[in-house]
C-alpha cells in the first residue's frame, strides 16, 4: 500500500493533521494503537485557545464547538480566601472557549468517518523505516498480519510514550525535562460548576482547579502527593480538600456528587529537539509536554500541526518545501513559549516540598503583583488566550 502521509496516532494531533489535509485532497492514513472508544475515554484538556478554534473551522468540523462550547472571558486566581480576577478580553480582546479534548476527538473522529477516510485501529509493532531517506515507509501488525505502508512523508502524533520521538536517533535528538514532585488528582461529577468561569487556586494545602465542561459536567483538580493513587482518595475525602483549598465564599456553593472519572496526572516539561528528522515529523505530546496548569498541551499540539499542514500543503500544491525544512524550528520557537508559561503558572500556584519561608513569601508577593498590576494580567491573558503562531 502507498499514501502520501502516514499518521502514527489517532489523539486529536493525528486527527486534525488528518482532516486538515482531506480539505486539500492530501491523502494520510491514521494508524491508533488502541480503539475509538478507548481514545475517547480518555478525560484531558478542557481549555481551547482561539487559534485551535480555528484550525476546528478550517478542519470544518467547528460547528458543535460553536454551539456548545462556553466562551469564557477570564479567570479567577485565588490565594487562601482571597481572589481576583483575570480578565482575557478586557487584556486582549479574546476569550477562550470550554470545550473537552473528548468532544474535540469525537468531532475529528466523526468527520473522519463521513469522508471515508482510512483508520486503523489495533495496530500493534508499529516502526518506521528509512525516514532518513527517499524511501521512507511504516510497518505495523493487526491481528498478528504485519501491513507496510510506503508513504511520502510521516507525522509522529503518537504522544509521549509512542514510537516515534525513539526513531530518531540519539545522536541527532536532545531532550530537555523538568519533572514536578506532585501531581493532579483529577475528578469529573455531574455537578454544576462552582464557578461559571475557572478558579486557579493557591493554598497552604496545594493547587486545586475549579473547572468544568457543561452547566452539569464540573470538572476539579487538586495538587497531590506523587505517590497518591485514586483510590486511595475517597470521593468525600477529596470534596474537603476541595473545599479547603479554594476560597470560602466558593466552598460554601461548591455542590458535590459522586465521581464518574477519577484519575492522576503526573506533572512534567519535556522538549525533543528537533521535531523533524527527514520525512518524519513529531506533532505535540510525541515531541512535547506541558504541566496542566497554563491549559497550553492541547493547543500547542494545535499549533505543531498548524505548522506542519501549511509546509505539506505549501509542498504538495507548489512543490516548494521551505514550509517543511522550517518546521521544526517555527513549532519550537512557540513550544518553547508555551513550556514558559506553563512552567511559570506552575511555580506561582502550587506548594513545592522544599519551599523555604522566603520562597513562600516570593511566591506571595508574585500573585500579589498579578492581582495589582495591569501590565502582569495583560502579560498572562496574552499567554493564556495563546500566543500568536
Ligand atoms: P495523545 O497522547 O492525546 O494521542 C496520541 C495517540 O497515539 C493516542 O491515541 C495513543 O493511543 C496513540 N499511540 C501511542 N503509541 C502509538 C503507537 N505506537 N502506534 C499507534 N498509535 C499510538 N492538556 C491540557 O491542555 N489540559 C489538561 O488538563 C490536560 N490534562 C492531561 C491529562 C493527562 C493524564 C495527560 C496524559 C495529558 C493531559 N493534557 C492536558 C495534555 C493532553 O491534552 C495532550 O496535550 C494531548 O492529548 C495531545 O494530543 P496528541 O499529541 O494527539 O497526543
Ligand atoms: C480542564 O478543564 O480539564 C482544565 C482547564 C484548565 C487547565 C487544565 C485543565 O489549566
């Protein structure tokens, strides 16, 4: 079999670089290692900034985006009792709109369908072959059958723990990493948000997230011990911390239910250099990871494939592949903004271990000067709304 682009992955990188591509007739195939159902289970991102809106609309799969999802102008910061917020349109004239990772991948995987667009699902012993050459090509087995696809060029959308950032040789590939000694411990209810818009939270106890998905879908975080598992928290165990974590004027709304999801994310910045290697190019968490906290994971896998989809189309249709050869240093220049801010937002929120009483006190009058000056709020919502491509 040959195509012209191979899509290792069917996350929402794969799915988007895919859908991008059949609106110019470029033909991919996306290999997923798991099946639809489990990709769509998955509980992530929740946050999109407007240049991932737009990619929706040029994909033209924005359409239930429009409908459903909340455009939320701003967010409150919290420090102990105290809050304020921030607000992103009056900064920047632009909001940010709530809408899951998981409707976001159901969108993609949908429109994937109705065009008939090959997926295949199960793949197992994925590898890539001669990427360094003119003669690149991807085998991979289903139900035992090992399948090779001959293909042009190779987009390694197969997140962290995927194959492709492990083909590039060490030789040529440098990574940097920053692991946090905590993690989030995550849990969805069908309970109404405490807040219509997101609540970051500072405290003597650690981090916590008020956010959410629907008016009936809330969605809450909080900082914990990396060797926490969930169920080592009980539902109402977490509802206290919850509460005492935010301010109490939120506390006392806050409404509680059972949890339909819980789960724990370690916390971690990883950059690869580069994101390209002959014919095959890494596309967001295959080649990058943020920290949740700045809500940058999901959008900079959005402006990678911006980046990507423009130097394949600017190939196929012109024959001119300078948009290929500045790949990986366009999508770095803006990876390495967004792994800025997401570590920046990190250190101003949650409680490290090792803090002295001074460090606590800069950390204080860090959010101090983000509450009182208007130049610091503006310089976050430019980041938080996302920074331009
Ligand atoms: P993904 O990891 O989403 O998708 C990669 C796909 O490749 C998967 O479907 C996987 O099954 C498949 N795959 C892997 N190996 C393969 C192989 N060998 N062959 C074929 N397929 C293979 N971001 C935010 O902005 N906010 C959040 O709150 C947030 N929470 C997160 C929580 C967790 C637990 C994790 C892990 C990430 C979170 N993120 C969050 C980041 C997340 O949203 C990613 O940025 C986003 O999923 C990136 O999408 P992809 O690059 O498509 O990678
Ligand atoms: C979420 O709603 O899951 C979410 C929102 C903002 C973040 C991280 C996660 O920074």
């Amino acid at each position: 079999m040959r195509t012209q682009v191979v899509i290792i992955g069917g996350g929402p990188s794969g799915l988007l670089l895919g859908q991008l591509l059949h609106t110019q007739g470029i033909k991919a195939v996306v290999l997923e290692r798991k099946t639809r159902d489990y990709v769509l289970s998955r509980i992530r991102a929740g946050i999109l900034e407007r240049g991932t809106i737009a990619l929706m609309h040029e994909a033209g799969v924005g359409a239930r985006l429009e409908k459903e999802g909340y455009v939320h102008d701003g967010t409150i910061i919290s420090y102990g009792d105290e809050d304020f917020t921030v607000n992103f349109k009056e900064h920047t004239g632009t909001s940010v709109v709530v809408y899951g990772q998981t409707e976001v991948t159901r969108d993609l995987y949908d429109a994937r369908e109705a065009a008939g667009l090959e997926t295949v699902f199960n793949v197992e012993q994925v590898q890539i072959h001669g990427a360094d050459t003119d003669a690149s090509y991807v085998t991979y087995e289903v139900d035992g059958a090992e399948q090779r696809i001959d293909c042009d060029y190779i987009a390694g959308c197969d997140g962290f723990h995927g194959v492709s950032r492990q083909a590039i040789p060490l030789s040529v590939r440098k990574e940097y990493e920053k692991v946090y000694p905590f993690g989030w411990l995550g849990i969805l209810s069908e309970t109404p948000p405490v807040n219509e818009e997101l609540i970051y939270a500072a405290s003597e106890r650690g981090f916590a997230l008020c956010s959410m998905r629907n008016e009936n879908l809330s969605r809450y975080y909080i900082q914990c011990s990396l060797s926490d598992k969930p169920e080592d928290w009980t539902d109402e165990a977490f509802w206290q911390e919850l509460k005492r974590r935010i301010p109490k004027a939120h506390a006392d709304k806050l409404v509680t239910g059972p949890s339909i999801e819980k789960s724990i994310a370690p916390l971690r910045s990883f950059v690869t250099e580069p994101m390209r290697w002959g014919r095959l190019f890494l596309c967001g968490d295959a080649a990058h990871i943020v920290p949740p906290t700045g809500a940058k994971g999901l959008n900079t896998a959005a402006s990678d494939i911006h980046y990507l989809y423009q130097g394949l189309k600017q190939h196929y249709r012109e024959h001119d592949s300078t948009g290929l050869d500045a790949y990986s240093e366009k999508a770095l220049a803006r990876v390495w903004k967004a792994e800025r801010f997401s570590w920046w937002m990190t250190n101003l929120l949650h409680r490290f271990p090792d803090q002295t009483a001074f460090d606590l006190k800069m950390q204080k009058a860090d959010i101090d000067f983000l509450r009182s000056n208007r130049e610091a709020q503006s310089v976050m919502a430019q980041n938080y709304i996302g920074l331009p491509y």
